[in-house]
C-alpha cells in the first residue's frame, strides 16, 4: 500500500498538499487536486488515519457517551447521531460508561485523541465536562445538562413534560401518585421531578415523598421499586416513571403481582422510544424528538470542531404528552 | 502535559524505553521501569494513541461490527465484549454497518487502523471477511459464520436450537407453522431454517415453503410479515421467530388481530434475550449463551492481535429451548 509520501512524490507535490487534498481543503488548486486524486486512484493509497492525524492534528473520530446501551434509548439516540456524523465525515466511537469513574473513559478518548466528544448521560457533578469546557475542548452535551457550563447543549422540556404528566394523571382523578426516578445527579431527574411536582402544586396537590423512589434509570432498580410501591398499605394508583425503560418494568411488575393496568394502576413514562408504541405495551408517555436531538447533536459538536469560536448554543426541544392505553381514571375505592 | 520525549529526557532514557515501559515491554530493567514511572506521575504524562501508535504499530482499538444497533441483541453482545476488551486493555470502536455496502465501513475501520475487528452480522458473501482473512488480519467472525474463510468464530449451535423448536411445536401438536427468518445471506437464517426443516422431516412433518418469509431481521419486516401470515385462508397455528425481535414483533401483531397467544396462536423466538422473560412478553425461545459467546469472541481476537500464529479455533456454543407462556396446543378446528 502506497504512503503519502509515494503519493506526493508521483504526483510531484509536497506531503502537505497530499494531506490537504485529502482533506478538501480548498487552497489545493483544482488541476492539483486532480492530479493527486489520480495519483491516488492508480497507486491505490488509503489514507491512514494515525498518520493524517499528525499533519491535521485531527483523527476525525467522536466520542459518544452512554451510561447504558441496554437501555434501548440509547440506541435511538446512536443511531441518529452515528448517521448524523457521518454526513460530517466523522466517525463514533462509543463509551458504553455505565457506572464507571468518569476518568476511566475520559482517559481513554484522550488517548484516542477523539475531536470532540458528545454526552449523553452527564451527571451535573462531572468534573470531566467542566474541564473539558473550560479547556475548550469541542463538546455538546445532549439530554442531560450540567449546570453552570458553557458549552453546546441539546436537551428536551424536561420539566414542561413532566407538568404535562402531572395534568393528565389528576384530570383523570388520580391524587395518591408515585414516581420512578432515576439517577439523582442527573438533570433530567432533577427537572422532572421538579416539572412534576409543580404541575400536582399547580392544581393544589402534592407529591408525597414517601411515594417517590430515586436511584437508577435502570430496569432492575424500576421493577424492584415498583412490587414495593404497590404491595405497601395503600399503594398508589398511579406510577409517573421518568424513562420508558423504567415504565416496561412497571407494566411487568404490575402483571407479575396480578395488576390490571389501566384498571387498577396508571402508568406513565418519558422519551417515547420506538417500543412504547408496541401493542404490548401502548405506553402513554412524554414524547421528545429523540431523533432530532441527536441529529443536532452530531450537528453541533462538527460545528464545534470546525470553529471554537461561535456562540454556545443551549437548545431546548419541546416535549409532547402521548396517550396511549396504560392510563385511565383510578379504580373506585373498596366500598365506596 | 508533558509529551514522551519529555519524560524521557526527564528520566535519562530513550524515548523508546519510555515506549516500551507505557507497552510493558520485559526488556526494560525493572529499576528503568521505575525510574521511568516516577517520571510519568511526577509530570503527569497521559499516553497519546496516536504518538504511541507510531512506535508499537497498534492502537488498541478494536473495531466491533453489528447490522442494527437497535436490535436489542446486540447491545446485549456489545456490553458483554466490551467488557471483555476492556479486561484486554483494548477499546471497542462500534460500526451500525446497516445496510451500508460493507466497503465504508471497511474503509473507516482500516483509516482509523485498528488492530482487529470482531463481525458479529457478517453474511456469507462478504467480501471483506474473505480479504481480511487472507491477509492475516485479526479478526473473529461472532453470532455469524462465512463458510470456507480461515479465522476464529464463535456461533449459536443454530441447527440443533432450531430442531429443539420444531420439536417442541410438534409435540404440542402443531402441524401448519409459519416462519419468520432473517436476512437470506445470514449463516443463522441459513442453520436455523435447515435445522428447522430436519427437526419436522425427522418427525414426518414438512415445512410449508409457503409459509416462510425471508427477509430481514427486523421489527419492522416481522410485523408485516406477521399480519399477513395471520390473515391468509387457513393461517398458522404457529410461527416460528428467527430471533426475538421478530417474535416480539409477531406477539404485537397478533395483539393487534386480537388473536389471543398462545391459545389461538404459538410463537418461538431466538437467542433469548433479556427482554424475552419480561412479564409481557413470556416467550419460548432456544437460548444461546449470548454473555459467554461476546466474551469468548473478545478474548479471541485479543489473542489473534497478540499471535498471527496461533490455530484458528472454531466454537459452537450449545443452545437450548426455554419454555415459557408463548406456545401450547393449537386451537381446535373450527367444527373438529
């Protein structure tokens, strides 16, 4: 396989206009180009990315963080962004970070010398998204928000939705509600919580804190809460879960105990992934533009990379309440 | 940060010791390790891929190739290999080849040089798999097999899971059974049909070409295909699920005819996926040790990258049918 340097010796140009033509940049003469690209084509080159990576100081890789690519948001959301950069010219690398230390794979897209990074599951303690930020490192931070930083941000209504959810659940008579909550540091949490909360507020109700279970978006920690939530005296007629992932596990703990939903127990989630729509399933829940968030996502952190200089974009996209067949008005009380 | 040469010149070393000693490399003396090290914690040196690449030729990527992150089959695999890759010091670079011609992304992978790539959705005309193999790269075909190319592979015994079903659903007296199978030039489409076919022909039965649609493996594809199935004159009593997705997909369609499972209809699934025991979904599917088999495939290409020389090893995983609430016997014939 020839090198760059076999390419700009037979095409007589210097390694530097090699690697420019390789890079579309546009100070390359066209008749040059030409020539290059015909160099290229009959000696059969492949540009390597380690050795184009010490002349553009690039690697044209991404990373992409998940906390847990099990959860089958995340999929949608890499789906959408690999796509995305790909009409870039980039490439994803992904880091599946689960419940990692941070710099654990923060070190590793050093090493790697990725050109960016996108995050999707940041916690609003992450030291590594303000150092980051601070360095001025190209990084956007999608459906998860960190407070107090500036950088590119892509993140739905977090708090409008949950309002919206809290409506629905008291137009339809529910007051005893619980909630499925998952990581406490994470914004999306913390916002819809809070959304939810002052919607019940709004209309003279109130959380009940002994209802609400915060820990992990996660299937393991949703179910397991959700048999304690409804075999406890007086158990609630109404589950508010804060991702889809945590809502299936609702709906199958509800069925292991013998619960009809939505005669006996509400159930609400939040994303609208694909399989919320599954008959199975037909989960009422709060729509975000998942696929939107992460175009633009994969949109900003190219921008970044292009130009550190522009304006820091905080993008919020408008989220939906979507009714389907797992709400309904709770049951009659016994007797009455 | 300070660069290699840096601690190099810190510590009185070449900087291909100070390589050798980051690569763990015996021919350094242990008091140069140390010394060497001392350095690196002192000036807090963080190794850089790309640098290092050019003195030990690897980056420590592996390139991990799947046709649909979205099917929850392969997070379940990714997790688990990443896992392992992690234990190797190595770091996965994901490829969602889709339906992509399978040169671009070939071309990515080979830019961004990996040092071996693990293909867990090959199909049996893949060109790329035959020239890699060829060429000696590491690379370990997972989940599918390419006939006739010489490297390391980790399968599903797909034939004798298939046959399992066939058996089963025979046994509950099935006899018109539908089947729903993935992509044409898949090596599991292409086992798990013909097991299936020897499993009812060892048993007198025949399967009903008729009543087989090959297609793709996704949700999408099973559903139609699902309502279509169900609504011709004389329908299946049962369909047998290439994977789970597509049972889950067949179960959803059926929700949506009304057609109650498993009393008017049986469905079988593949692989047994998480998803596959949730409450909702209760299905019968042939397991396959899908951790054992990604960390299997890992630790295979971790030591292909370390030994060009070492046997290909070629290992079945056995499988087995999990009987859960989606089969039972068919429905008796209208006047029978």
């Amino acid at each position: 396989m020839a090198t760059s340097w076999d390419i700009a010796k037979a095409a007589g140009v210097s390694q530097t206009t090699v690697s420019r033509v390789l890079n579309g940049d546009p100070r390359v003469a066209s008749h040059t180009r030409r020539r290059v690209a015909d160099v290229i084509e009959r000696l059969g080159y492949t540009p390597n990315g380690v050795a184009r990576g010490l002349v553009t100081r690039r690697t044209q890789l991404v990373g992409v963080v998940v906390s847990d690519v099990r959860n089958p948001f995340y999929p949608e959301l890499l789906e959408a962004i690999e796509h995305q950069l790909t009409e870039h010219g980039l490439k994803m690398i992904l880091s599946n970070a689960g419940e990692r230390p941070e710099d654990s794979y923060m070190r590793v897209l050093e090493e790697h010398r990725v050109d960016g990074i996108v995050f999707t599951a940041a916690t609003m303690d992450s030291e590594a998204v303000r150092t980051l930020a601070r360095r001025r490192f190209p990084i956007v931070v999608a459906n998860r928000s960190v407070d107090g930083v500036e950088c590119d941000s892509v993140t739905g209504d977090n708090e409008g939705g949950a309002r919206a959810a809290a409506q629905h659940l008291l137009d339809l008579g529910h007051r005893r509600i619980g909630v499925l909550a998952g990581h406490p540091e994470a914004s999306t949490s913390r916002d819809r919580l809070a959304g939810f909360a002052s919607g019940l507020q709004e209309a003279g109700a109130e959380l009940d804190s002994d209802l609400v279970r915060v820990g992990w978006y996660s299937y393991e920690f949703a179910y397991r809460e959700a048999v304690e939530l409804l075999t406890i005296d007086s158990p609630p007629t109404a589950i508010f879960c804060l991702n889809d992932l945590m809502a299936f596990a609702a709906l199958n703990a509800a069925s292991s105990l013998g619960r009809d939903v939505p005669g006996e127990l509400s159930i609400v989630g939040f994303d609208d992934i694909r399989m919320a729509s599954w008959e199975r399933f037909q989960l009422t829940t709060v729509r975000q533009p998942l696929a939107e968030m992460a175009r633009t996502s994969a949109d900003l952190v190219a921008q970044r990379i292009e130009s550190s200089h522009a304006p820091y974009q905080q993008l919020v996209f408008p989220s939906l309440l979507v009714r389907r067949r797992t709400t309904a008005a709770p049951p009659r009380k016994p007797g009455g």
